[in-house]
C-alpha cells in the first residue's frame, strides 16, 4: 500500500475507471509530508477541526459587536456564538471537505479556503435554524430554551406583556447576524478567477434556494397545501441542496474537479439529501423523540405539508377514504393530544404513506451511491463520502443511524 494511503491520504489511484480530478495527487511529484499529515488530521478530525476555528472566529466576531455596543454584543452575538458553537455535527462542512478531496491532496490554499467556507456554513444553518424556530414557534432546540424563548425569559420581568414579541423580534436579529457572518467569511476568501466566481455563484445559489424552500414549506402550511409535487420540491430546496448537494460542489470547485465529476456529486448528493429530508419526516411522525432535538410530532402539529402527509392524503383520496381524509385534516393543531397524533400516525400506517415513503428512501439512496460510483474520485474519500451518503440517508444498511455523522435536518 503506498505510504500516502497508509496514512489515509490517497494518491491518484482511480477506483472506477477515467481519470482522476485534475487536482489529484501525482505521486511521481511527490508529495510534501506536512501537507500530507495536516490532512490526515483534517480526515480524521474534522468536526473538530471546524469547531476549533469557529471558536477563534466568533470570539473576533463578539469582541467587535461588543466594541460597537455592549448590550448588543451580550445579548445576541453571544448568544448566536454560543448557539453555533453548542451543537450539531458539522455535517455540510463535511460533504464541503470531502467534495474536495475526491479530487486528491489540496494544497495549502485549497485547505483554507475549505475551512473558512466550512465555518461560514455552520454561521448560515446557526441563521436557518433560529429563524426556523421563530417560525415553527418551537420552544427547544437542542435540548435547551430556543433563542427566541431564551430571549423572553430573559426579559421576562421587564416586559411581561410583550415577552413574546420582543423575544421573536430579537431572535430574528440574531439569526440575521449569523447571516451576516457567514457571508462576510465567504466573502473574505483568498481566491480570484474563474475558480473565485464559481464558488460565489454557488453560495449565492444555496442561499436562494434555503429562502425558497423554506417559504414553500412555511406557505402550503398556511394554505394547507398537499401537493407531491410542491412537497419534494420544498425539501429538495429546503435541505437536499442546502445540505447535501452544494456543500459536496463547494467542496468539488475548490478542488477544480471536471464537469463530469462535479455533475455525479451533485446528483449523488440531490438524492441523500431529499432522503435525509424524507427521513426527518418519518422520525418526525414516528420516532423516538429522545433521540431527536426538537419536539417529538412537531410537523404534525404544526400541519407542515411534508411528502409523508401530501402522500397519505392523495392516498386516501383515491380510495375515497373519508375517515383518513377527516383524520389527517385535524393536523395543524397544537392541541393535538396523544390520541389524535396515535390516530394520525394510524392514518399514515393504513394509507401505506410510511412504507412508500420508507421504499423511496432506499430507491433515493441506491441511486446515490451509483452516481458516486460513477466519478473517478480519489479512493479514500470515495469510501467516506459513500459512508456519508448512507448515513445521511438513513438507510437499514447504515451502522447506527443516530450516533452517526448525522444531525437532525434543519427543518
């Protein structure tokens, strides 16, 4: 086995056929040890790693909102600090890195343009998930006070009533700094060409496409949409891209990879992360709520138009289900009751929703894996972003879905 490889970084060995990115590692070049072992530690550590320098950023980034007003810098840049810094695992900086070492070895700029993007990643889901909790009017996240309820408590004995308002209110600012953040962190990168505007273009992109996706979700909530159609499109926009799929070609236009590979990873990560989204659906409805960071049935209550409720109503409406049809109209409630949500979950059963659902999952997650297989990708991150992909689809075949690389979706 050569050296590199032993260390787990791979050289320009192709696994499937072509030729590898053009960044791949040439070992007839050689290849400099201190890069080789920085990114052995990268692999192996790389949560950690994105923790470590989000830790540096952000201690810049509140000593500056202090500097401008000590209240503000307390009440939110802290809080947005602590929030981004207190969770979650790091799993689109992942897809970012692996996106670009299936193109072989980065350079010293390469790795730190990766990180940096990482970083600013973390500060927009910091931004999505804030946000989300406004809108959901989720009182948890993580197992602690949502920002915007953290917010209330917190002045609570001020302003008893207006609490509420004043917490929401604030919690939006704080998601909007988080943005902030992360924006001027993708902004600040050291990289000019063609190379530069592409990735300016993605992150643009997967910007708009997050807004988008979360508008449809938040609208056919309201018109109670139950739309397939509309359905995958909202999670597909909301967190197969966002998650998945533009981390993996942020990562691959680092990496300089060819339009044939950028195009399979792009597909191979589109089809994990609607899995992943269908998959938050089902654990929504039907999972241990232990394992999970929000509130367990929160979509049912809320009636979001998950592709698990839109498939179980256009079911029952085939069949001419009255009953079904009745029994799924009552989600949307918050005071839903644990019979009503055993009811729903029935519904969901008898419809066949959930096995469709569960069938779509593993048909999303195979066609993953064939697009990954596709590209001629470097050996040692093929084999981690093929693990990854399962993990996140939460396929049977996944070793111990929830003490995985996974967190929960976004939304």
């Amino acid at each position: 086995m050569p050296p590199d490889q032993a260390m787990g970084v791979a050289t320009a060995v192709v696994p499937h056929g072509g030729t590898p990115c053009r960044n791949a590692a040439d070992p007839a070049r050689g290849v400099l040890p201190s890069r080789s072992v920085r990114v052995r530690r990268i692999d192996a550590e790389l949560p950690r790693t994105v923790h470590e320098r989000l830790t540096r950023l952000l201690a810049r980034r509140v000593a500056q909102a202090t500097a401008v007003d000590a209240t503000f810098g307390a009440d939110v840049a802290e809080r947005v600090a602590r929030f981004t810094l207190g969770g979650g695992r790091r799993i689109r900086p992942q897809f970012l890195w692996w996106g670009l070492r299936a193109c072989g070895l980065p350079d010293d700029e390469q790795i730190e343009a990766a990180l940096q993007l990482g970083a600013a990643l973390e500060l927009i889901q910091t931004c999505a998930l804030v946000h989300d909790d406004v809108m959901d009017q989720a009182p948890v996240r993580r197992g602690r006070p949502a920002l915007h309820v953290d917010f209330t408590a917190q002045y609570r004995p001020s302003a008893p009533a207006d609490g509420a308002r004043f917490g929401e209110s604030a919690a939006i600012l704080a998601g909007d700094l988080a943005l902030a953040w992360a924006d001027d962190e993708a902004a600040a990168l050291d990289l000019t060409g063609p190379q530069a505007r592409r990735l300016r273009e993605t992150w643009s992109q997967m910007r708009l496409e997050m807004v988008a996706g979360q508008y449809l979700d938040v609208q056919g909530e309201h018109t109670r949409n139950r739309s397939l159609r509309q359905a995958i499109r909202a999670a597909c926009l909301k967190t197969a891209l966002y998650t998945v799929e533009r981390p993996l070609q942020l990562g691959a236009i680092l990496g300089r990879a060819d339009e044939t590979t950028l195009r399979a990873l792009c597909s191979a990560g589109r089809g994990a992360g609607l899995a992943f989204q269908l998959r938050d659906d089902l654990d929504d409805a039907f999972g241990d709520p232990v394992r999970r960071d929000k509130p367990a049935a929160g979509d049912l209550r809320a009636g979001k138009p998950t592709y698990l409720v839109a498939l179980a109503h256009a079911r029952a409406e085939r069949d001419d289900d009255h009953r079904s049809l009745a029994i799924l109209a009552r989600s949307g409630s918050q005071d839903l009751d644990d019979d009503d949500l055993d009811d729903l979950r029935y519904v969901l059963e008898r419809t066949g929703a959930r096995q469709l659902v569960e069938d779509k999952i593993r048909h999303l997650a195979a066609q993953s894996a064939r697009h990954l297989d596709s590209a001629p990708l470097d050996p040692v991150a093929h084999t981690r972003l093929r693990l990854l992909l399962r993990q996140v689809a939460g396929t049977p075949t996944s070793p111990n879905r929830s003490a995985g690389v996974v967190e929960g979706a976004a939304r």
